[in-house]
C-alpha cells in the first residue's frame, strides 16, 4: 500500500459524489434551458455555450476547421465534456463549502499574477482575448482550482490506495476516459528588455504572426521547434497525453 498524491482518487470520489447529486436533462424554465441540475443548482444553455466557445476558438486557433463528419464529431465531443466539467465544478464548490473551505481574493489574484508574469500584463490580456477568455472568468477557473487542491488535500488526509485498486479503478472505467493531447507555442517576452511594453509588442507582433502561419497551413511542430520558449520546443510543443 502506498499513499497516491495525484487524481486516480480524486476522480473516484467525484463519480461516487456525481451518482448522488446529478440529474442530467432537457428541461426548460421559464428564463433559461436547463442542461443539468446538481444538488438544486441548474446548469443553463448559456453557460453550456459559453464554455463550448472557449474550447473551441482554442482549437480554431491552431487551425482546426470545424467542418464535416469529424468537426461534427469534436464539437459533439467539446459540449458533452464542457458539460462534465461544468457538473464536476459544481460538486466542487458545494463539497468545499460542506467542508468550510475557502478562497480569499486576494489568493486569486496573487496567482492570476504570477500566471501572467512570464509574459507581461499586454501580451497576457491579448491571449486571453484570442481564446475568449476574460479576466473574470480565468479568475473564476483559479479560484475553482485552488479549492480543489485544497480539498483534494482534506479529503485524502491518511488515505493509502493500493496499486491494485488502482488497476481494477482504471480497468473498470477506461472506456469513459477521454484521451487529450495538447500542443503549444510559448512565445515570451524578454524579461531583461529595457522597454518591457516595447517587448511586449513584439512578443504580441510575433504570436500574431505565427497565427497567421498556421492559418495557411504551416506546421505546426516545425513551428513549435523554431519558435517556442520552452522545453516542449524540441519535442514540436507537445505537452503530453491527458485524460478526462
């Protein structure tokens, strides 16, 4: 037995909290079309279509065309898993509050800024208008992201699983898991430049300029190796497999 500090038992425990709390449908009320309702809060199309956005301009800014038999297919696949993760979140927050657990804005905001360092405050707020992404919103997934870590920790307090429990976990659900692979083009400003929004337009000018590579058709890889300021670089901006 050894203690497992990842989300195999994370996951566990929000499906056995989601087939106690979820009620899935297409309902209506007299405002807004209700997609799901968790413990009492309902989930509405509008929210529903405002994350599906975001996912999708994230792809449609690496070129993909939402077009035919496989577009169809991702956009079908986008709104079923935005509408897990909108469930998953709700859990989340009603789980934190049944244990007390809170997050101070000025938690947030102190990641929010330590998320936008790297690239500066201009080339930052440019990338998250390209993906459709406010402040507000990202200040919202931070927050949602510190009280699951925070709840994660509470929850899995002297808790072991064994590698056999994992296996038999894995074997039992892995035709639910959806498999990611996600790619990047990291482009940073020079920290060290004597004009910092100077640098920042150019960093900006240069994104802007690979978009448009991608958008007649380059490489995207190749682009990554040329291009990236990180590790992933050598390997065409690949971040890795992940799964939902």
């Amino acid at each position: 037995m050894r203690k497992i500090a990842g989300r195999a038992l994370w996951g566990m425990l929000v499906l056995l909290v989601l087939a106690a709390l979820v009620f899935a449908g297409g309902c209506r009320s007299e405002k807004a079309e209700v997609v799901a309702e968790v413990n009492g809060i309902k989930l509405t199309r509008d929210q529903l279509d405002q994350r599906v956005q975001q996912y999708k301009t994230m792809f449609e800014l690496q070129g993909f065309q939402f077009d035919g038999e496989e577009g169809r297919e991702i956009l079908a696949l986008l709104e079923r898993e935005s509408l897990n993760q909108l469930i998953m979140e709700t859990v989340l927050q009603e789980e934190a509050k049944k244990h007390n657990i809170a997050v101070s804005a000025e938690e947030v905001q102190a990641s929010y800024e330590e998320m936008m360092a790297p690239y500066g405050e201009a080339v930052f707020k440019e990338i998250l208008r390209q993906q459709n992404v406010t402040e507000k919103q990202l200040k919202k997934d931070i927050e949602l992201m510190l009280l699951q870590d925070r709840l994660f920790e509470k929850i899995t307090a002297g808790v072991t699983v064994g590698e056999d429990q994992v296996k038999e976990y894995y074997e039992a659900h892995k035709e639910d898991l959806v498999q990611y692979r996600a790619s990047h083009i990291l482009i940073r400003p020079d920290q060290e430049a004597e004009d910092q929004e100077e640098a920042n337009r150019q960093a900006k000018a240069k994104a802007e300029a690979l978009i448009e590579e991608l958008n007649r058709g380059a490489d995207f890889a190749e682009l990554a190796k040329e291009h990236s300021a990180d590790g992933s670089a050598a390997n065409g901006g690949d971040l890795g497999q992940y799964f939902t």
